[in-house]
C-alpha cells in the first residue's frame, strides 16, 4: 500500500469507527480534583554559582576567595545588610521587593556528589546521594495523583527522569502542534483507529498499546486546549524565553496540568565565569519577569508556584580559568504571590565552615523543600512520593 | 527445529535472524543450532579504534605534556581524544549489525549493563570494552577480578583515590550491591572490611593495573564472619561463595534472555547451574538448551532495548549512516547511549524504555531511517554546553537522517516471500487481534513497503 493511501484510508477509516471504551476512559478521566494549583520547575542545568548570584558582599572570605570573580560591593543590588543580588539578576530583585520571592539559602543533601549526572538523578528522583531510583518525584506524583501523561508536562521533546514513573509517566513537548502531528502519523493512527482495546492485557504489549492511547489522547488535549490562549508578552528572543513563554500559554489556557519542568543549560562555567554567567543570569532572569507578568495579567500567578534550581552549586574558591568548579550546597528560589515568608527564608552559607573539598556546607535538606510544596501547595500526602518523611518548612 | 524457535533464539542470543539465515538452520536440530551459534561465539574480535596520534596521553603524564606541548595545545588533544569515545560508541553500533560471534556481542551488551562504566578516556575505556568482550562467555570471577583492576573502574568508582589513611568505601559498595549480590546481601561493616582490602588498588598511564604497596592496608580484615589478611582478589572470591551472587547474576540473565517475569523454579535451575563453577557458557548453554527456553510466554514478549530495536531494523535492511553524528541523536531520542550510562546502576530495561514521546519516536524509526521521514524533534543539550549550544544541537543536523538504504539486499532476501511469511519474519510477538486484522485488510502492494509498515506497529517493539 502506498503511503498516500495509507493516509488516505485513515482518514476515511476514522470516523467510521467507535470510540473504544478504553479511550473513552482515559479521555473522561478528570484531574481537576487536585484543584486549580500549579507548580513550575526550572532547573539551572550544569550549577549555578549560587554565591556569585546572590552576593554575601560583606564576607571577606569570599572576596578572599575569588580575586578575579568576586562581584565588587559598587556593583551589585544590596537587598541586606549581607547579601546583594549580581546586577543581572534585576528583575529578580524586583519579584523580591514585590514580595514575590523567597530565597531558601544552603540547600543541599548528605554526602553531596560533584557529577552533574548523578547530582542531577538525586535532585530529580529525591533519592538519597548512594541510593538509586528508576523514578523522578514528580513522576511518581503524576503516577498517583494526576494517573494521566498531561498531568505533567516537560518542556523539551524528550522526558526527563524527574517525570518518569513506574507505568504513568509525563509528557514531553516545546511545541504541542509537533507533538500532535507526531501522533498523526499514518501508522501511528491506524493502529489505534483499529484499535478496540477489548483485549489488551497488562502485559508489555498491552502495556504499548495503552502508552499509544495516553500518548495520542494527551498530545490532543495539549494541543487543542493550549491553542485558545496566545501570549501576546514580549518574551527574550531565546530558548529560554520560549520555554517559559509556551509555559504559560499552557498555564493561561487553563490546561488541566499540574506540574511543569524545564532545564536552562548553560551553567556550568569552568572557565571565563565572569562574562558567562552575566548573560545567563540576566537571560534566566528577564525571561522569568516576564513570564510572572503574563500569569498576573491572566489572574493565573496566584495559583502558581515556581522552584528554581541547581543540581549543586559552586566551589567557594575560584578556580585557574577564571571559572568555578563543582560545588555543593546552594541557594534555591521560590516564586509566588502568597509566599508566607518573603525575601531570605535563613542564613547566608557559613564560608568559614566548608566540608572538605572546600564547598558549602549544607543546612536545609531539598526533600524537605520538596515536602512542603506536595503537602502545602499540591496538599498531597508527602510521605508517600518521598518514601520519607522529611522536615516540613515554613515557605508557603 | 521450528522457524518461529529459530527466530527466538536468535533474538536474544543476538539481534533476529534474516531469511537466509533461517533457511540454512531450519532442517537442523536444536543441539546443533546452539552449538553452531556458541562455536560461533568463540571468535573474539576486539573493538579497536586507530588511536595511534594520541599515543603521547598514554606515555606520559599530563603535567609533563602541559610543559612539553603548552597548556592548549595539550588541552586541544585532550579534547580531541575524548571525542573518540564517540567514534568507539559509532564503531561499536557498527559491529552489533555484523553477523558472526552475535552471542558474544550480545553478552559483551548484557555485561555492560551489570558492570556499567562511563570514562572519556579512551584508551582505557576502550580497554574496558574489550575486557568485557573477552570474557563475556569465560568464567564469572575472572570477569569480576579483571573489571576491578580496570583504569576505567577505578576512575568512575573512585577506587584510585581508596587509600590505607582514607579508604573510600564507593567500589566496594557498588560491587557488592550492583555487581554480585544485590542490596541487603552484606552490612555496612562488610563494606567497611573489603574498602580496606581493595586500598591501594590503582593504575599506571597506560592504563595497566598497579598495587601501589605503600597505599594499600595490608592488615587483618574480617569481611562476612571470616578473618584473613584479605586483598581485593580474596574479597571477590569470599563474595563468590555466597550463592546469593549466583543467584544475582542469574535473575539478572533470566530477565535479559528469557523473560523480564522470573519463573523461580527456573531461576533456582540456572543458580545451581552456575554456582557449580560460574562458568558463562555453560549457564547459556543450559538456557537456550532448555525446553522452557521455548514455551510460548517466553516468546515475543521483551521490550526490545533501543540498540536492540536499531539493530534489528539494519539487520534486515543493510543501511549506512552518512553521518555517524545522527546516531548520538537517535540513540539519545531513545534513551540508550552506548558507552553513555547515566548512572552506575545501568539502564533499567523492560517498560522503563517506554514513555509517551519514546514510544512515539521509537514507532517513527523505521520511516526515519528507511523511508526519510522528516526529524521534528531535538535532542538534548549536555550539561558542560554553553548557553547556545545547549540548545542548538538541530542546527548542525539535517532535517532528515542521512542514509544509504540496501533495498537490494532486501529484496534479493525477501523477494519470493508472501505478505503473511514477511509478517512472521518480523513480528515475533503475538499480534493483537485488532492490529490483525488491520494487516489483514491491507492491501500489500511491495514488500519494501510492507516491511516499513511492520516495523511500524507496536508489536515490533517486542522481542
């Protein structure tokens, strides 16, 4: 057969077929009973230097430190008598002094490891730092709470672990009209226009069948939902602009997701720090203030909450190259419109006290980050997508 | 023995089987099929790259090449070799398409999973490659000792910097968790004990193992109840003793060949099997020898790897990538880079491959490869990649993947065969009744295009 018969027959076939129960299930299926609250993730991809991004400028062990990288005291923005926010990061300042944010200083976990893999697994998965984990803590949010891909989405075209469950996963997408055309394919629908899903079992080859069916179902309400609001927001012409933009477009539309992730890359500055890091703070930044101002203007900001993230921070002592190396501990922002503890949540990092490869020690453990959010904002049971129980904080 | 037997076992003792293949084994008996395919497997053919301009990063040290050659252009060599994993990652997917010593490739696959490894290296991953390939079907404790005295694992679990003052506790760890016995099996104490024991353990340039005497703790170490001036050697032989690591590797086996559900009374089989004298190839022997090796819920029901799925594509169509680069992208769309583990516990297999957006690329595979279908998807960027090529990875590729399709071979193989015979060559897997009949009502005008279409429905994903 050829390929334009293929698609041909299809399109013909289509509408003379039932919807299968099977479909009709998951279709019907409402998430909607988890409320209306929203949670973005965006990780810093390859480490953020947290201490030249918020500057404790009053430290002489920093300036010590970090002859050629440190962030003069004239040129930075003070927000505290010790800490001042890298003059690129401006628009964060101001989600700051609107009380749109928290910054949660020294997070980190036991025994911190300095590869961006396996740093990165831990962060995703929320597993301790020598146990390995198949699923990410959002996934497993998604497995249990949302039971459908759209419930978490991705913006990227490949998924993550961070959105990876057991059998229930996520979905991936940076355009939804690509990843619906991407279930249009004449093979792709044709098999499923045929299929009447009496007989699928919960064996693998079922379990393919019903991964079509989430996938094609998903990938529709995506796209059909997510076209009725276009962001009219003068986003940064850059990749990172684009995410959050199509983030919002998902949001502003109302789509029944809960739960967002996207990686900014870029961070991870060995060499020539300086300069690199100016641009990507200032990248990150301005895309962020724009993207908090569409979800103001469309009344969507006060049900969302955005967590930002390294999968560790840098080495206190500046390196050879002008660049910093592998770290750990690091600052985390939260941004939202009900935060009950605005601007610094603790402390500055100790930079007296450092473990021993010279790094920041550190004192708030991410899970416990990870629990307030499921237990407070997404009001789920922590306990059971953490495998433990961790110290709840009091951020929102 | 029966052509549907055939097919199975030359799917999981390699990558399928083409027609020609079938036709010569059909008339022959079960023994013979297995001992053709482990006499086959005896060849060793060693992966090896032409290295040879990088031969200075294995004779002398990088402090003295930062003098000798200056600061960048030793960096830039660097650089330079540490891409040819990439060409050993191309070379390697080369050599799984080719049809002699598959048994052995596909274990040097399956070991890979167990001692998972990552190294820019390339001389030294190399190396660890070829050892995995070397005794892939030899004995169980020689492979063990020799993985441990590899450059490469020392580096990525740390065990060159295990020393008497400091002992770093992550290989030892690791082995007894990840390699031999499996979470639960030791203490925290037994840890401790065989860190000590495997102190000193480290490796010179080229990357030949060395005990460095003065590092290594030489005392008294008391590793599961017993007491002995134990080295790192003893401690894999005290691990092997315990049937549990039999066991281990053998749960490991039976969800790779023959079916990711154990059946316990099969494991048991094959544990006492190969407890006797861990010896690889008659552990598979015994397994493709097995009646039960053959029952029908063994049969067609794996979730084929994304190499295994790749492979098996080329197997039956000859394709050549023009742009070796475009392999990285498809193997990254997947989520199976070789030589690229994401961690050292291995890629977890089985449904763990599938989500919604790589079932839909991996279903699309055999249209982008074989039918030039357009590529609308990006691969991700690499954390050490600067802002803009962390994003810009489509723009150095075209929007198709380049290659050249030997439509000839295929149709020379498969030119008398019926739309129903292709159906079964390719589809090991029971057929959903509703994809049936869809194949049923299809009017089949080319078998080129009907094996597109095949490789095309979920059931090929299965092996």
């Amino acid at each position: 057969m050829k390929r334009r018969d293929f698609i041909k027959r299809s399109s013909l076939a289509s509408g003379l077929f039932f919807v299968p129960n099977f479909i009709k299930n998951i279709e019907s299926q409402s998430i909607n009973n988890l409320g209306f609250r929203k949670l973005v993730i965006i990780q810093l991809s390859g480490g953020n230097d947290g201490l030249n991004s918020i500057i404790p400028y009053t430290n002489d062990v920093y300036y010590k430190n970090r002859p050629q990288i440190s962030i003069k005291k004239n040129n930075l923005i003070k927000a505290t008598d010790e800490l001042g926010f890298h003059k690129s990061l401006a628009p964060l300042k101001n989600l700051y002094d609107q009380g749109y944010l928290t910054i949660i200083n020294n997070v980190g976990y036991p025994n911190p490891n300095r590869s961006h893999f396996r740093s990165t697994d831990i962060w995703q998965t929320a597993s301790d730092s020598n146990q390995y984990l198949d699923t990410g803590w959002l996934g497993r949010y998604i497995e249990k709470y949302g039971k459908i891909p759209y419930s978490g989405i991705e913006i990227d075209d490949s998924l993550s672990l961070i959105m990876k469950g057991k059998t229930i996963n996520g979905i991936a997408t940076k355009n939804p009209r690509t990843l619906f055309s991407n279930t249009q394919t004449p093979y792709f629908k044709k098999v499923l226009n045929y299929q009447s899903d009496q007989h699928l079992s919960e064996h693998n080859l079922g379990y393919l069948y019903k991964t079509m069916i989430e996938a094609r179902s998903s990938a529709k309400y995506i796209y059909e939902t997510s076209k009725t609001y276009k962001s009219t927001l003068d986003y940064p012409k850059n990749p990172f602009g684009k995410q959050l933009k199509t983030t919002a477009e998902f949001i502003n539309s109302h789509l029944d997701s809960k739960v967002y992730y996207a990686s900014m890359g870029g961070f991870d500055t060995h060499a020539n720090q300086f300069n690199r890091q100016d641009r990507l703070l200032s990248t990150f930044s301005s895309a962020m203030e724009i993207f908090v101002k569409d979800l103001k203007q469309n009344n969507t900001f006060k049900d969302t909450l955005i967590l930002v993230f390294s999968e560790f921070g840098r080495r206190v002592q500046q390196n050879g190259a002008g660049g910093t190396d592998h770290g750990a501990a690091n600052n985390v922002y939260i941004i939202g419109e009900n935060l009950k503890n605005k601007g610094f949540y603790n402390d500055a990092p100790d930079l007296l006290r450092l473990d021993k490869n010279g790094d920041i020690i550190h004192t708030v453990d991410f899970r416990s980050i990870y629990a307030s959010i499921l237990d407070k904002w997404l009001v789920v049971d922590d306990v059971s997508i953490l495998n433990k129980t961790f110290k709840k904080l009091d951020f929102i | 023995m029966k052509q549907r037997h055939i097919q199975h076992l030359y799917w999981r003792a390699g990558f399928g089987i083409d027609v020609k293949k079938i036709d010569q084994l059909k008339s022959k008996s079960k023994n013979e099929i297995v001992k053709n395919l482990i006499s086959d497997a005896k060849k060793i053919n060693l992966l090896q790259l032409d290295l040879s301009e990088f031969n200075l990063i294995k004779n002398k040290s990088p402090k003295a090449l930062r003098i000798e050659m200056g600061e960048e252009a030793y960096r830039k060599l660097r650089q330079k070799s540490q891409k040819k994993v990439r060409d050993l990652n191309h070379a390697w997917l080369e050599r799984l398409t080719e049809p002699t010593s598959v048994l052995r490739e596909k274990m040097t696959l399956f070991w890979s999973n167990v001692f998972v490894c990552r190294d820019n290296h390339i001389f030294h991953i190399q190396h660890f490659n070829n050892t995995l390939r070397k005794n892939a079907l030899g004995n169980f404790r020689e492979l063990v000792k020799t993985i441990a005295k590899e450059a490469s694992m020392s580096k990525y679990l740390n065990n060159r910097q295990n020393r008497k003052k400091s002992p770093n506790e992550n290989f030892a760890r690791e082995l007894m968790e990840l390699f031999t016995l499996g979470i639960g099996n030791y203490t925290e104490q037994d840890i401790k004990e065989a860190a000590r024991a495997f102190t000193g353990w480290s490796f010179k340039l080229n990357g030949d193992f060395v005990l460095r005497e003065k590092q290594h703790d030489s005392g008294i170490k008391t590793f599961f109840d017993k007491s002995g001036y134990f080295d790192g050697d003893d401690i894999i032989d005290l691990i092997l003793e315990k049937k549990q690591c039999a066991r281990f590797i053998c749960d490991k086996v039976y969800r790779y060949f023959v079916n990711p559900i154990i059946d316990e009374s099969h494991l048991d089989e094959i544990t006492t099997i190969f407890y006797k004298d861990y010896d690889i190839n008659n552990l598979m022997v015994h397994i493709f020898s097995a009646k039960w090796f053959y029952n029908d819920k063994n049969i067609g029901v794996k979730i084929k790897s994304p190499v295994e799925l790749l492979v098996g594509i080329r197997r039956v169509v000859p394709v050549t990538f023009m742009k070796k680069n475009q392999l990285n992208y498809l193997q990254k769309m997947m989520g199976q880079v070789l030589l690229y583990p994401e961690n050292v516990s291995g890629w977890k297999g089985g449904k763990n491959w599938i989500d919604s957006n790589t079932l839909m690329f991996r279903m699309k595979l055999a249209s982008l490869i074989l039918n030039d279908a357009v590529i609308n998807l990006e691969e991700k960027g690499a954390f050490e990649d600067s802002f803009n090529k962390y994003y810009n990875k489509e723009r150095k590729r075209n929007k198709y993947i380049k290659t050249i399709k030997n439509w000839d071979v295929f149709t020379k193989n498969h030119l008398k065969l019926k739309p129903n015979e292709l159906r079964d060559l390719l589809i090991i897997s029971k057929l959903d009744k509703d994809t049936a009949d869809l194949l049923n009502e299809l009017r089949v005008n080319s078998n080129k295009d009907y094996c597109i279409q095949l490789m095309s429905i979920p059931e090929y994903q299965l092996c």
